[in-house]
C-alpha cells in the first residue's frame, strides 16, 4: 500500500507539475541545436551519447551509487525530463515510475524509448533480499517477475543501444548518416566484448559462479554459466552468524574459492565473509548505477564490462 501511495503521489505531482512546461520545452535543446535526452540506468545514457555525439546532451536520472530498484525521480528531475526530446528507459519491470509516466510525458510530445520492449525475457532467480540495503524496508522494494539485467548480455545491449539510435534519427534525420556511423561503431565494441565472454567461458575450468546478487541470469542464458546467488547477504551491512553459516555452507557445497561481489558492497562486508569462508572476493559491477569513482575516471560500458569478464575468469579458472 505504501508503494502504491508513493507512486500515486508521483503521478499527481508530476501531472500539476507538467502543465507549465510545454510553453518553456521549445526553448530547451532548441538554443544549440542538441537534443536533450534524458536515461534512467547508466548504460542507456552511455550508449546515447556515443551514438549521438555532438548532437545530444544525456543526462541520466540516477545519481552514482543509487539503488536502481527504488529510486525515486525528484520534483526537479520530473520537470527536466518534461522538457525533454527524449526519455529512455531499461523497462523490463526495473523503474516502475518511468511506466507510469509515460501517458503523461507523450502529452508533452517527449519521445519515449522503453529499451528492452520486445526482448524474451528470462523469468527472475533474484532472491528477494534487499530489505537492509540503502536503508530501505522489504515493502518498499520492487519484485521482479522477469529478469531487468538485459544490459549484461552484450547482445542484448546492442539491441538497446538500436533503439536509441533509431530514437535519435527520428528527431533529427539530417544527422542520420552520423548516428549510423556511430552506432556501427559500437556494434563491432559489442561483439568484441560478446567474442571475450565466450572466450573466457570457454576456457573456464568451472560454470558456477557465486554471487551476491542474482542479477546475472542472462550469462547464464548467453554463456552457459551457472550462477549461485548467496542468500542473506546485504551490501551495506555485516551478515549476521545465521547468514555467515548459510554462505559457508554454500561455498564448501560448491567448492568454490571466489565470491563476486558487487562495487558498492562496503569493503567490512566483504572482508567478514572472505575470513569467515575462505574465499577471496572478487569485484563485479551491474552497471545499472555506478561508483562516484568509476565517473570521475570516465569509466564507460565497455570498460566496466571488460572488468567484469576478467573478474570472470579469475572466479572460473
């Protein structure tokens, strides 16, 4: 009931809030000639400004370090996405909100792209324990029925970033040859970094690979992997004796010696269940947010995605 309180309230607000905007969108991107696009995760926001170039300035509506699964836009950004040429988003279940708004945001004549529409989606294996994280209570986190993670499959991110090339040449079809060009140049990144997995899978002495969170179902549907989510593990805080004896059992049933935990687990975490287990942690990133650090460093998709593959072969080999 609180969710569906927060989300009506969202709506509300964001309805009052949309009425005064269409007399100042004209002037928005228009003053520069660049499209104003605005993403949810960070991959989509990555792959618009590479396709778009110097055509587009991409703002992503998450912060570094924000939970994908219950962010909630604020005032401000609801009225900046209003503004808008185009709104792009994972869908696939993930941001609830951006469902919600698109009715209203069509009546502003903002291009929206849901990013996995149409995609076969695996059914969710996330085991539903995000109730500690961020400080947020079980009923205030959004369940999955399907799999979100489809930016993970590098093919899968190539058919988003598809879209939002296609998005791009609909509103600006003198730049299409340019968007062209440059999607064409993230194709050959894509399957390069599909020919890497496949590589390393191929090579991998074991398909099992234990997780801290079950977001990695689509590696197992691309390569063949195994994932073994560790159930009771929060990223921000220290696993109780009940949840230590459960990944300890976990990892001595499976022989394994690597635990890939996610870039915003708190290093204490992390090192707990290392002495506790044996095994040595080993950092991998969603990509859905990400680090303060990684964007000052202007890590972009490929780069993170590299890291984890070579994460990958260190955990199977």
């Amino acid at each position: 009931m609180k969710k569906r309180l927060m989300v009506f309230s969202f709506i509300l607000i964001f309805t009052l809030i949309f009425a005064g905007c269409s007399s100042k969108k004209d002037g928005l991107a228009k003053k520069d000639g660049k499209l104003s696009v605005y993403t949810t995760i960070f991959p989509l926001a990555d792959f618009a400004k590479k396709i778009g170039g110097d055509y587009v300035t991409v703002e992503t509506i998450y912060p570094p370090g924000a939970d994908s699964h219950t962010y909630e836009p604020s005032q401000k950004q609801t009225v900046q996405v209003a503004k808008a040429d185009l709104f792009v988003y994972n869908g696939a279940e993930l941001e609830p909100f951006a469902e919600k708004m698109e009715k209203t945001l069509k009546k502003e004549n903002v291009k929206i792209v849901n990013a996995s529409k149409g995609f076969d989606l695996i059914a969710s294996s996330e085991e539903e324990h995000h109730e500690h994280e961020e400080g947020h209570k079980e009923e205030e986190h959004h369940h999955h029925d399907k799999d979100p993670h489809v930016w993970l499959d590098p093919t899968l991110a190539m058919k988003q970033a598809e879209k939002i090339k296609d998005a791009l040449v609909a509103l600006q079809p003198d730049h299409k040859k340019e968007f062209e060009k440059n999607f064409a140049a993230l194709q050959t990144k894509f399957t390069d970094l599909d020919d890497h997995f496949k590589s390393v899978v191929s090579d991998a002495k074991t398909k099992d690979i234990l997780v801290s969170h079950a977001a990695y179902g689509y590696w197992e549907k691309r390569y063949g992997l195994k994932q073994i989510p560790v159930a009771g593990i929060s990223a921000s805080d220290e696993p109780s004796q009940k949840e230590l004896a459960n990944i300890t059992k976990t990892v001595k049933d499976h022989g394994l010696k690597y635990i890939l935990f996610e870039t915003f687990s708190t290093p204490k975490v992390a090192e707990v269940i290392q002495k506790e287990t044996g095994t040595k942690i080993l950092r991998i990133n969603h990509l859905a947010t990400i680090s303060e650090d990684d964007a000052k460093k202007n890590k972009d998709y490929f780069t993170l995605m590299e890291e984890n593959v070579n994460a990958l072969k260190e955990a199977t080999s």
